[in-house]
C-alpha cells in the first residue's frame, strides 16, 4: 500500500538549520507531484513547498519563500524539505503528501488535491 514516511523533524534553536526526509512507497513515485504542509497548534494546515513530478518545478508558501528549499530524489524515492534559518514560528507538525499530477505546478498546492499523506513529524523551534 501507499506509505509516506517522514523524518528529521526535532528541537532547534532559532537561525538553525534542519533537512526533512519523506520516503514514499507503494505507488509510481515520478507520477506524483510532492508537497509539504504543517500544522501549528491551534491553526490550520498551511501549505510550505511543493515540487513537480519530475522535479523541475517548485513552489512556497510565502512565509517560507527564501529559507526552505524543497527537492526529490527520484532513485530513492524521497522528497527534502531543506529548512534554514528557522523561526519560532516555523514549530509545526510537518506533513508529506502526493498528488497524482503530471506537470508543473504553478502556485501552492492545495491540501484537498492531496491523494496521500504521511503522519507527520514535529519541528519545534526555540527562541
């Protein structure tokens, strides 16, 4: 069955740097466009990144635009979230997802579209 597995989220400082990992199984990983979501408490599910099937097409949320830096790995089947200069405001659950869509994507995507999601991992940011 379909499996998105993410990793490397933890407790940093603020400035500090941290690189998410979803491992994605189960389905034809190139056939799928790949996004970041995260959720703080007491929010909504916010869109962070999202890259194109074949990787050549990239969006980001606003908040994030200039310090994350999403990429996938085609041959292994990961997709990164690349986090620099993290914020406070950046401490979330972070989520995987796919979308069946061949193409690039243009603007954020929507959670709604989203066909699989991981379980999340937790970023927590220190002032």
């Amino acid at each position: 069955q379909v499996q998105l597995v993410e990793s490397g989220g933890g407790l940093v400082q603020a400035g500090d740097s941290l690189r998410l990992s979803c491992v994605a199984s189960g389905y034809i990983f190139s056939t799928y466009c790949m996004g970041w979501f995260r959720q703080a408490p007491g929010k909504e599910r916010e869109f962070v990144a999202g890259i194109s099937n074949s990787g050549s097409s990239t969006s980001y949320g606003d908040s994030v635009k200039g310090r994350f830096t999403i990429s996938r790995d085609s041959a292994k089947n990961i997709v990164y979230l690349q986090m620099n200069i993290l914020k406070p405001e950046d401490t979330a659950v972070y989520y995987c997802a796919a979308d069946r869509k061949i193409g690039s994507i243009k603007g954020p995507l929507r959670d709604y579209d989203m066909d699989y999601w991981g379980k999340g991992t937790l970023v927590t940011v220190s002032s």
